[in-house]
C-alpha cells in the first residue's frame, strides 16, 4: 500500500483542493472537496493505472485523513472519479503571454 501524503493547493470557507503524493513524491492525483450543510462531495482525478481496489483504498483515506477531522456531521461521502493524465495546468498569465506573441 503506498504511503499517500496531501498538500493543499487551496482552501475557501466551504472547500479545499489537495495533491496527491505517493512514496516517490510523484503526483498520483487531486482531490477537490466541497462541505456542505450535511453532505461532502467530492472529485477524485487519479493516474491512469490506478486499479479500482487502489481507488477505494484511496477514498477511505482521504474520508479518515482529511473529510473525518473537519468534524462535520455529514449524511454522506459522495466521490466523482475521473481516471486519466494530466495534459497541463493552463492560467490566465500563459494565455496573455500568447496573445503578445501571436501579435508580434
């Protein structure tokens, strides 16, 4: 079982995002999380060759690790997965970059 570690990329009143980290420090996924009044819902993006019994392992400790000790009393854990890669991280910034090149 690898050893997962979260590093939060962002936090509101009412949701956070986190990286995932395996043993090695490579990024295996990201987890969105969103608390409302009685239910957390969730999106779970994880690395293509993940198995579903790699997937469910995960879930159960994002809910200990991270969902428990926020100490809502929640109804429900709801989790969207998505399986794939990922092709970039896009921002603004690159985008104006860009636009100033194609003009020139």
């Amino acid at each position: 079982m690898p050893d997962y570690r979260f590093e939060r990329e962002c936090r509101t009143p009412y949701s956070e995002v986190y990286a995932i980290t395996s043993d090695s420090d490579k990024i295996v996924g990201k987890i969105n999380l969103h608390f409302a009044t009685q239910v957390v819902n969730a999106m779970l993006c994880v690395e293509e060759d993940m198995t579903t019994d790699d997937i469910r392992e995960l879930i159960t400790i994002i809910d200990e690790e991270l969902v428990l000790p926020a100490d809502l009393v929640r109804d429900d854990f709801i989790v969207t997965v998505y399986q794939g890669r990922e092709i970039g991280v896009f921002s603004d910034e690159e985008f104006e970059e860009d636009d100033s090149d194609d003009w020139n």
